[in-house]
C-alpha cells in the first residue's frame, strides 16, 4: 500500500502511486470556457431611437443563421416582451460580465440596479450517446461539413442531425434575482450575449451540448481516417479495414491507410492520347420553341439569346475566333436586329428594335435604316451607310465614264458617292459599290441591290427590284 499523507485535522488521504520516470499525461479539459464581458455596445443617435430599438428579433447581437436560431428559441418561449426589451438594453450597456460555458449551461454574473450583480444562467439538454453517434456521422461523411466547421460556419443539414440548435422551450433561465420571469431581464441580457459569441465559434454549440471543440475534431479525424480507409479497401477488393472506437481500449484494427512509394509517385507514365474532337455540324442548331406564361421572359429575348450562342459558338468551333467579338454596341445590335427575320413588322419585333435602338443610343428608324445595310454588305456595308470619305485616284475615277458608256450619263460626284436624284452609288473600303435609293427631293437614301466591283453591275441590281 502507498503512503498517505495527512490533512491537517483531516483524515488521512492516500497518494497515488506514479510510475517512476513517467508522468501522467496531462490533457486540456476544453469543457469549459470562459470569454471576456462583451463591450457596450455603441449608443443611439437619440432616446427615441434606443427605445425604438426593442422589438423581437431586431437584437442586433447575432449576424449569424445559427447565433438567431438561438436568440429565436429563447424569445420563442418568453412570456414578457417587456423584459426581453430589458435585457437587450442590459447586454448592449454592457452589463454582461464573463460568459462561462460548461456542457449545458451559460452562467455569467449581469449587473442590474443594486450594487451586487446577479447570477444567471441558461440550461439546455445535452446530447445522449446516439445523438452524438448521429451527428459525428453525418459530418464525417461530408468533406465539405468539415470545412465549414473549421471555417467557422454551421450547415443546416447537419444542425438538424441531430437537433444542435435549441427550438422555442428547450432554453431553461434562472437567475438569483427576485424576478421569477421567464426569463428575467438579466437571463435574456445573457442570451443575447451568448447569439455574439455563437457568431465568432459555432464550436461553442457542441461545446454546450456536451462536447468540447478537440473532443469533436478528434472524433471527425478517426471516423473520416476509418472512411478512407474503408474506400480503399473496397477498390482494392480486400474487406475495410475498421478503426477503434473510443472506449475500447485499444482493442480492434488499426486503419490501414493509402499509401504509396516515393519512387511510383514519380515514375513518368504515358498517358494516352486525348480522343479525336467531335465533328462540328454543318449548320448550328436550332433552340427549342418557348412558351408564352405569366412572369417567364419574353420567348422572343430567349429564343434571339439562344439562337445567337448557337451561331456564336458554331463560328467559334469551325474558325477558333468569336466572329463578333470586335463589334461595338450599336454594331452588334444591328447585327441582332438583322439577323432576326421579319424585324419591326410585330409588336413583338417592333419591341425588340425599340430596345435595341434605345441600347445603341440610336431611332428605330435608324435602326431600320441600318439593319437594311447589315443585310446588303454587313459590316462592310453598315460602314457605306454610315461613313463619308475621299478614295483614292483609280476605281472611282473610272466609274462615271463606265457609267455613261451604259446610258447612265447623270450622276454626279461627291467624295465617295455618285447621285442621281433618286439613285445612289457609294464606294466602300472594300472596293465594293453599294446602291441606294431616294424619294427625287428627300435626300433620304435606303441600301437597296446587291454589292458589285462594277459600278454598273450595282447600279443594273438596283435597277431590277
């Protein structure tokens, strides 16, 4: 038997024997925590607004899902709105002392109005074995609900795993006061202090329902070091390995983790050759027929959406550039405008070229103006429309005798253009002549006929429709 040592007037208390050359490990007890006052909140910019400022719910104190969930269950269950307006009052005045927290309870001393603070508390049930199984399962079997945690960050589905968050009535408050309010303003001023803290450590929850923060991530590391191994062990064709459990005292199998030599982890391996690309089709598809329904989008903005990321990507797979990616905004709402077929003639149409003329900063006459331009030359021919310049000596030149050789002796120049009252011919930077007509009088030319090399050729399609 161990010597004993004696209590001054006491019995005598054995001591424990330790084995020499080791001591006994020591482990932090993280069950409990304590965290410093909450500082007072800042004040209102007057006394109406501080006593404006009491309404449930409307606390301020948590930012979190999680941290309201909890200022939610203690205000569900509360019989006096009056004192939870007290004690949001309290906690933002700063009469909160240290929070300490312990598998479930909060207590905190709160000041009030007599010199001596007070003693509150809030309970809660903690969690039994098959709760903690359900909820420590269920985060191990999602990466991303680890990662959460370790952000600091609660997800729902696994709160509900296992009923983390209290619901309305599971809060009990006590407090050493003389008010029997359930619960007083002190025991809420601790509440709403509490939803802050949840806010910074979600940890502080499960601490509360039994488990402390190092407890909880071990758990995780062994149940997701089991998974992994288990994983392996079905690709490999062999039975799982199985990881101890607490309690077991050292008893079962050990995981067999993955691993793999240094040497195959950097072999060079060939890999084989990426498969041939897809043969592009001929023509882009078609986008399926949108209904008309009450608050959809318009069909007619879907299906110009569609057909344009069609056509877009059809160019883009056969050239390996984007064919309208250097068009400025009105370019490319006349492009739009021109490629979609019957424009301006339904109110639906007439809709799109109102947008689209307002997006280019233009009419829609001159949308139409311009969009009759697109589909005589495209780009080339919305430059004819729209730019005057001086062509250098050689094919303008030798347009007005070609002309007159072709009993069309009146035309007049100016810069790139030759006039008729009614007929016009302009010459592009692409050395195509573009024609165009006019009311005799108006100066009001429309593209019309189809773009030639030859003055004449242009002027002959003119002349045809």
């Amino acid at each position: 038997m161990s010597p004993a040592r004696h209590r001054p007037g006491g019995p005598a208390v054995p001591r424990r024997t330790e084995r020499p050359g080791r001591e006994a490990p020591r482990r932090p007890d993280d069950r409990r925590r304590t965290f410093p006052a909450p500082a007072p909140a800042p004040a209102p910019a007057s006394a109406s607004a501080s006593a404006s400022a009491g309404g449930p719910g409307d606390d301020g104190f948590a930012a979190s899902w999680w941290g309201n969930a909890w200022v939610d269950a203690l205000e569900g269950s509360a019989l006096d709105p009056a004192r939870l307006a007290r004690g949001r009052a309290y906690a933002g005045q700063g009469h909160v002392d240290a929070i300490t927290v312990t598998p479930g309870r909060v207590t905190a001393y709160v000041h009030g109005s007599r010199p001596r603070p007070y003693r509150a508390e809030i309970r809660l049930r903690t969690l039994g074995e098959d709760d903690w199984e359900r909820l420590l399962d269920a985060a191990a079997a999602r990466p991303d609900h680890i990662a959460a945690l370790l952000d600091k960050d609660v997800p729902h589905a696994l709160a509900a795993a296992a009923d983390l968050l209290p619901a309305p009535g599971d809060l009990v408050p006590d407090c050493s006061c003389p008010d029997d309010g359930l619960p007083c303003k002190h025991a809420a001023a601790l509440c709403y202090q509490t939803a802050g803290i949840l806010d910074e450590d979600p940890f502080v929850l499960f601490l509360m329902r039994g488990r402390g923060e190092q407890e909880v991530l071990a758990e995780l590391t062994r149940r997701n070091a089991a998974l992994a191994a288990a994983e392996d062990g079905a690709a490999r064709g062999g039975a799982p390995a199985t990881a101890p459990r607490p309690g077991d005292g050292g008893s079962g199998t050990a995981p067999a983790l993955a691993s793999v030599r240094a040497r195959d982890a950097l072999t060079r391996r060939v890999r084989p050759p990426l498969p041939p690309p897809l043969t592009v089709p001929p023509q882009p598809g078609r986008p399926p027929v949108y209904p008309q329904a009450d608050g959809a989008p318009d069909p007619l903005a879907l299906d110009l959406l569609a057909t344009e990321a069609a056509a877009r990507a059809h160019a883009i797979l056969h050239t390996g550039a984007d064919p309208v990616g250097g068009l400025d905004v009105w370019q490319d709402a006349v492009r739009l405008a021109a490629a979609h077929p019957g424009s301006g003639l339904t109110a639906s149409t007439r809709a799109l070229y109102t947008a689209l003329a307002r997006a280019g900063g233009r009419t829609p006459t001159e949308l139409a103006r311009a969009v009759a331009a697109w589909r005589q030359g495209g780009l080339a021919g919305l430059a004819a429309l729209e730019e005057e310049w001086d062509p250098p000596a050689g094919p303008f030149d030798r347009a007005r005798p070609a002309l007159a050789a072709a009993d069309f002796p009146h035309f007049r120049p100016r810069r790139n253009r030759l006039s008729t009252p009614s007929l016009q011919l302009r010459l592009g930077r692409d050395g195509l002549w573009y024609g165009y007509e006019s009311d005799a009088g108006r100066d009001d030319w429309w593209p019309r006929g189809t773009p030639d090399e030859d003055p004449v050729g242009a002027l002959t399609t003119l002349l045809r429709r």
